[in-house]
C-alpha cells in the first residue's frame, strides 16, 4: 500500500458511514428534542418523520460523528426558519 492508499483507509475507517447515520439519526433527534423549545417541537416531529435514508446519498459518508450532527443540526435549522 502506499502513503496516500493507507491516509485513505484511515479516513474511511474513523468515518461514519451512511449506514451508521441511520442507525444513529433517532438519537440526534433526540438529543434535539431535549434542549429545544417546546414551540419547537413541531420541527422536531418533521425530522423524525423523515426517512433517514432519505437523508443522504447511498455513496455518503461523513468524515466524524459531529459533522453528522451537524448535518441534523442544520436541517432542525431550517424547519425552524420558515
């Protein structure tokens, strides 16, 4: 292997795949769900009724835990703007 193919797998294996977003996108919500607002609770049952596959590409992985947060994180974000 060389340098730059093992830089990959160490990326690839401290990522958090697609899969394990979806496993893990109840307990953001969650977590959101415990800090907000009551008026906000609406928003909250938005992103829970979503599908997390729905979420993000098949292909898609993010690089930590915090950047998937985000990701929920932004989306709460948004329901809350309109």
């Amino acid at each position: 292997m060389t340098g730059k193919e093992e830089n990959l797998s160490d990326i690839k294996n401290k990522a958090l795949l697609r899969s394990e977003f979806v496993i893990r996108y109840p307990g953001y919500i969650s977590q959101l769900e415990a800090v907000v607002k009551l008026e906000h609770l609406p928003a909250i049952e938005k992103l829970r009724a979503l599908d997390p596959h729905d979420v993000v590409r098949p292909e898609h992985y993010f690089n930590s835990e915090a950047e998937a947060v985000g990701v929920v994180f932004r989306m709460f974000l948004r329901q809350i703007s309109k």
